[in-house]
C-alpha cells in the first residue's frame, strides 16, 4: 500500500492543508519544518487518523486542544466546528481507501478564570473508510467496520514500524534488545492473540486446579460403605429367599401332612395328656388315700372313745363329785410349794414369803398329803379326758369335711378315668407309631415355618432399614457423584487446556522461530544491499534468545563496535525485514531520520534511505539542520517530492510549500 | 412315776392282731397299744372280759400308753374294780388285759360276719349316731 493523499482540516496547527504523494521512480518524499512547524504532527495526524492515537505528541502539544486554535478563536460560542484527517492509500490491488476521522466540536464558553474563553466540546466522532473499486464502485465503512480496513493495511500493533520516529532507528538495538526483538518477532508472528488465549486458558486451568484441589475424598468412602450395605442387602435377600423357600417348604410339608393326620388323632398330644392325666390320677388317688386314712384314723380314734364313753362320763362325774366335795387335790404342783417353803421365795412371782404367805403355803401342802391316792389318780385323768371329750367335739366335723374331700376326689378321680377312656378310645384303631411320626414332623415344620417367619420378618424389617440406608447413600454419592462429574469434566478440561497450551506454546514457538529466522534472513538481505561497508560485516543473526548480532568477516562479533548510523542502518534492515515478513508492505514515515548520523554517515543513510524508495513509499521529515549537506544532496537528486513546512504569522497554522 | 407293767395279750389274739392289721383298712395304720386299746374299749363296750388262757408278753407295755389312754384304762378300772382299783395300776392292767381278750375276739367275730366294706360303713354310721347321741344328751 502507499499514502496517495492526506488531508488536514483544523487538526491542530494543520488547519487546511492537503499533502499529494505522488509517485516517482524513487518513491520519496521530503519534509523540511522547524521544530513545531507541525513536522511531527503530521505523523501525529496519520497515527490519529487511522489508529485514533497520537503516540509522538509533545507536552507542549498535550497541553492544547486538538481542534486548531484560530479556529477556536474565531468560532462563536455555539457554533460547531469539526477536525478531519483523511488519509487515501491505495492498495496492491489498486483499489483506493479513504479513511475518514473526524471529531466535531461545540464551542461553548470557558467561565474559569485565567483559562481560555472558548472550551471545544467533543459533541460527536466518526470514523470512516470509504472503499473506491477499481471499476468506480465504492463502499463506506463505519466504526469497528472501517477499523478492520485499516488492520488490514497496516495493523494497529506494528504500525510502529512503519511511522516512527528516526530515535527509533538509534535506540532500537541498544536498549532491551532481546526484548525489542522477541516482542517484535510476537507482534509480527501474530502470536500475541495466541498468547492471550494461552492467558485466558491459563486462567481456566488455574480456575480448574483449584476446583480438582477441593473434590471430595468421601466418594470412595461413601462408595465402600454403600458397596457394603448393598452387599448386606444382597446377603439379606440372600437369607430372606432362603427363608422364603423353607416357609414355602415348611407350608407344603404341613399341607400334606395335614391331609394325612386329618382323620388322625394327634397320638403325641394325646398321648402327652393320657400322661398327664394318669400322672394327676395317681396324685389324686394319693392325696385321696391320704385322706381316707386320715379319715380312718379319725374314725378309729373316735371309735375307740365311743367303746369308753360311758367310763368318761362316770369319771368325769366322780371327778366333779370330788371336787365339789374339795376331795380333790388343789390345783397345784406340790413340788414348787414345798421348794418355795425352803428358799423363802416364791418361785412363780418371784416374792420373798412373808410370814402370812408362808402359813398359807403350809396349808395347802398339808391338804395336799391329806388326800387319798384315789384323788390323785383322778386328779391325773382329769385333763387327758377333758381333751379326749373336747377332741371327740369335733369328730363330726372333721369326718364330715373328709368324707367331702374324699367325694370330691372321687368326682375328680371318676373325669380324669373318663378323659383317660376317651382318649383311649381316640387312640384305637390307629397306626399310633405312624401318626406319631406325622405329628412329629408336623410339629417340627410348623416350628420350623414359624421360626423361618420371624426371621422373614426380621430380614424383611432388616433389608428395608438397610435399603433406606442404601438410598441415603445413594442420594450422598450422587451428590458426590455431582462433584465427582464435575471433577471428570474438570479433569478432561484440564487436560483439553494442559494440550492446548502445549500446542499454543509449540505453535508459538515454531512460529515465532519461523518468523525469526525468515526476519534474520531478511534482514541480512536488507543490511548487505543497505550497508556501504561491504567487507566488513559477514552476517547477521538472531539467536535463540533473541539477541541480534552481527558477525565480522573476521569472525568476531560486532554488534557493539558498529556505528550509530550502521546500527541505524541494521535497525532500518531489520524494519524493512518486518515490513516484507509481516506481509504488511506499507509506506516508510520517519520524522527526523537522521538526526542522530553524524555529518559523515548522513549521505549512506541517504543511499540507504533512497534506496529504499526504489522499492516503497519513503516519507521523512526532516528539520532544516538535518536536512543539509550530503545526505540533501544525495536525496535532491532523485526526488521533486520536497515541501517545506511554515509557520504562518499566528504561529497556529502551519503552511506547505514546495522546496 | 408310774410302774411299767407289761399288758399282755392272750397267745391265741397275736395272729388276730396280725390280721387285722393286715386285712382291714380302718387299722391298718394303727401300732399294737393302739389296736389294743380299741380292742379292750370294744370288749367293755360289748361287756365281754375274757381270762386269758396263755399270757403273750410281747405285746405293750404301759409305758407306751399315751396319757389319753392311760385315763381311759383307769376309767374302766374304776368302773370295773371300783374305785379304789385306781391305786392298782396291775390291776388296773389286768382288767384290761381280759377285756382286750374279749373284745378282739367279738371284734374278728364281727369283721368276719360282713363284708370289709360294709364293717367300715356301718361302723362310721355307728359312731355318727354315737356322735349325735352325746352330743343331744350335752345340749339338753
């Protein structure tokens, strides 16, 4: 591409001014201005126009609006004003751009004292590209639209090697060299959207890690303990079916021995009770027996009084005779009065005898031996047949209650001897041994079945809370599965990322190598072709580091012995090398580009410089002190493109004229 | 202390005292004093003393008597020795021993005659009718 046109309406101190570049042999154009003859805002002004940006402004024009000051000052308060840039370039393909920006203004009264009068309000901007095919057709493009346009002339992030200050050339490889190479070499290899997706990635990845740093260890916790209850539950239906066939046996064995005992008695139970009942028989007929003899007992012994009744009544009478007639012996033992006589002391209350007392005893021991042998024979028998008679009283009573018990043990006896019979009678005629054997079995399946049941129950009960637990589990896994999925999809993603950095990291790694030794080829091509020492310098490369250097023909390196203008020359290589690797071939705009050559190298940068503009637009803006001698002279010769740039008497508009 | 004295029985009543004790349920149970007591109050009641005519030593002795049975004996002593038969306990035993004799003899004579059952039976209803007997004479 190269610049055809650019015009400048009220930006800054270009209020009118419209630059042709027209194309010569050597497409060279030439700039002379003072320092602030608006020399630099011409790059300013491309900068701006096309990228919105104005990197190589001044402070002295930072401090000033962008609108031209005259305009400013001649503007009525209110009124409207507008700064344009407008840049044509035509492309390889010959199609024309016109990009557009433009920026309007209302100019509004300044109240603040001590500033100016008339503020520019920013009212509205609008950038456009306007697309002229060759056949006359055109295109306008607003906005992000016409700023693509232009990414595809010369892309916002290299633009700096193809607008630049001339201090660029001399300084580009004596600061951060490496540095300078390897973000040029990114910024051409377009790795840098590479790079900012291995950010963005990194970003995720470092997200992701720490996500996979918190999952959840309980899963395999979890997992084993669920893995258990089901394998408890498993055991468990396990035993429950087991269960459910010996019921299910149990049920069909009853079922058939039930048909066989149907019309059977149930020998082993009957058979239990016959015992039971002979058992109680036989205690029956002992207690009966008991009490028949001591009914027996009873009856001999009243029987025996009954023989003596009458010898009781007639001793009883004489008794009675005897006493009333005080025959009888007092109703005392004559032992204690006679021991009481000799001690003194009465043995039953205890009372020393005094004399009255004595005397009394005396008495009574007298009596005592005055009585006949026959009343103490009567005296003796006196008791024993009070309580045979007292005794005989209750005969009646006591065989009475006997003989009932005795009745009542016979009833007792006579239903059990029934029970007895009519078991018997059941048991007859059976093949009691068989019958036997079916209850038998009949009683252990029934057992059987009934044990299985409450343990079916159990199980049942068992396998359920297990199952509750299970699906407790069940729910916590998932959970934890949720976690764990997402663990996985983290993992994948992790590994997605981890891959695709590797690839960004080797993509950008081969590219910008690639980029690296096509730039170096290039620009040993370039510094060759450009450099006036033929034979001194052998080759120029660019090692892994990104560290440039230039090789002696000796075989020694250079790079720190070459001259400022060489190394300008290497820089300008190594620009143009950009240029033609980037694939972006746009226009060479140095403002002061040698500046900073000494007087003697001035005309080989202006060889170089015009050898450049053999094969691309050149636009240099010089100063008048740099602009002189050999280097005007090499370059005079091979281009009419030569203005002058001047300051009009306001020193607010700058002015063009032909040099 | 009273004397023991042997009461002894007639040789020929051991083996009656044997059977019956042997063969009839109502004495059964009953020791030898025990059997010879109702065996003498049976031989008073039918009045029926018999001399013994060989003297069994073995049988009991006095001091086996419970005093129950001792105050019977001297019951029937003073009926049938008079009272002062009561300082005479050989005599006393004596007596006994005679009615002992008698009544075991009509007792066996008396068991013989019916069948053992009905001894039983009608020697229980006897007694009832004793029973309320004395008891009618006490209460009136």
């Amino acid at each position: 591409m190269r610049i055809e046109k650019i015009v400048f309406k009220n930006y800054r101190q270009l209020r009118d001014l419209q630059i042709l570049f027209e194309k010569t042999p050597n497409d060279l154009h030439v700039f002379v201005a003072q320092n602030g003859a608006a020399k630099t805002n011409i790059l300013n002004g491309i900068n701006w126009c096309l990228y919105d940006e104005e990197p190589h402004l001044s402070k002295e024009s930072e401090a000033l609006p962008k609108l031209n000051l005259n305009v400013i000052q001649e503007s009525k308060i209110g009124s409207e004003q507008s700064i344009c840039v407008q840049l044509y370039v035509r492309a390889t393909d010959k199609r024309l751009f016109i990009c557009s920006r433009t920026q309007r203004f209302k100019i509004n009264e300044n109240t603040e004292i001590g500033a100016a009068k008339k503020l520019p309000w920013l009212s509205s901007v609008d950038f456009a590209v306007t697309r002229m095919e060759p056949d006359g057709n055109s295109c306008i493009y607003h906005g992000e639209e016409a700023q693509q346009w232009v990414e595809r002339f010369v892309p916002r992030n290299i633009r700096e090697f193809y607008f630049f200050d001339g201090e660029r050339l001399d300084t580009y490889f004596k600061d951060a060299t490496a540095k300078n190479i390897y973000l040029t070499v990114n910024k051409i290899s377009g790795s840098d959207d590479l790079r900012s997706i291995h950010r963005k990635l990194s970003i995720i990845k470092d997200e992701i890690a720490r996500f996979l740093g918190r999952s959840n260890p309980a899963v395999e916790r979890i997992n084993e303990e669920l893995n258990n209850t089901r394998g408890s539950i498993g055991s468990k239906i396990g035993e429950k079916e087991k269960c459910q066939v010996a019921i299910n046996e149990a049920d069909y064995e009853i079922s058939q021995l039930d048909e066989k005992v149907k019309n059977s008695p149930d020998v082993q139970t009957l058979k239990n009770k016959l015992d039971d009942l002979e058992k109680r028989r036989v205690d029956k007929e002992a207690l009966q027996l008991r009490k028949q003899k001591e009914k027996r007992n009873i009856l001999f012994d009243y029987g025996k009084i009954s023989f003596y009744w009458p010898l009781i009544v007639k001793m009883n009478e004489l008794i009675r005779e005897k006493e009333t007639k005080k025959e009888m012996p007092p109703p005392i033992d004559e032992d204690i009065l006679i021991k009481a006589l000799r001690v003194g002391v009465c043995e039953l209350c205890e009372r020393d005898l005094d004399d009255k007392s004595r005397q009394h005893i005396d008495k009574l021991v007298y009596r005592f031996h005055t009585i006949n042998e026959v009343a103490q024979q009567l005296k003796h028998v006196k008791d024993p047949l009070y309580d045979i008679e007292k005794k005989s009283m209750l005969y009646k009573k006591t065989v009475s209650d006997l003989t009932l018990i005795i009745k009542d043990y016979n009833t007792d006896l006579d239903k059990i001897e029934s029970e007895i019979t009519d078991i018997k009678n059941k048991l007859q005629g059976h093949d009691l041994e068989e019958v036997k054997t079916w209850y038998s079995k009949l009683k252990t399946y029934k057992e059987a079945r009934d044990f299985n049941k409450e343990k079916l129950g159990g199980l049942k009960q068992e396998i359920d809370r297990l199952e509750k637990e299970a699906a407790k589990l069940e729910r916590a896994l998932e959970e934890e599965a949720r976690k764990q999925s997402e663990v996985k999809e983290a993992e994948t993603k992790l590994r997605f990322i981890s891959a695709a950095l590797g690839v960004i990291d080797e993509v950008v790694k081969n590219v910008a190598k690639s980029i690296k030794n096509k730039i170096e080829e290039a620009t040993n091509v370039l510094f060759k072709n450009m450099m006036w020492k033929k034979n001194t310098y052998e080759k120029i490369y660019i090692d892994d580091d990104y560290n440039i250097n230039v090789m002696h023909v000796d075989g020694y390196r250079s790079f720190g012995s070459m001259s400022g203008a060489e190394g300008e020359a290497l820089a300008l290589s190594f620009t143009l090398a950009l240029h033609k690797i980037s694939g972006f071939e746009g226009p060479l705009l140095i403002d002061t580009p040698v500046a900073r050559v000494d007087d003697d190298n001035r005309k080989n940068m202006g060889n170089v410089l015009l050898s450049i503009s053999s094969q691309k637009q050149v636009i240099l803006l010089f100063t008048p002190v740099e602009y002189t001698g050999s280097i005007k002279t090499v370059l005079e010769l091979k281009t009419n493109n030569k203005y002058k740039l001047v300051m009009d008497g306001s020193e607010r508009e700058t002015k063009m004229e032909a040099l | 202390m009273p004397e023991d004295i042997i009461i002894g029985i007639d040789n020929a009543d051991v083996p009656l005292y044997e059977k019956l004790k042997k063969e009839v349920l109502l004495f059964g149970d009953q020791g030898n004093t025990e059997l010879l007591m109702f065996a003498i109050g049976y031989g008073y009641k039918h009045n029926k003393p018999l001399p013994l005519r060989a003297k069994y030593s073995g049988f009991t002795r006095t001091k086996y008597l419970k005093p129950d049975d001792l105050a019977l004996l001297k019951a029937l002593a003073l009926q049938v020795g008079g009272i002062e038969t009561l300082k005479d306990q050989s005599r006393m035993v004596e007596i006994a021993e005679k009615y002992a004799h008698g009544g075991i003899q009509l007792l066996m004579q008396e068991i013989g005659s019916s069948s053992l059952d009905s001894f039983e039976i009608d020697f229980e209803l006897s007694l009832s009718q004793h029973y309320d007997t004395i008891t009618n004479v006490q209460n009136s």
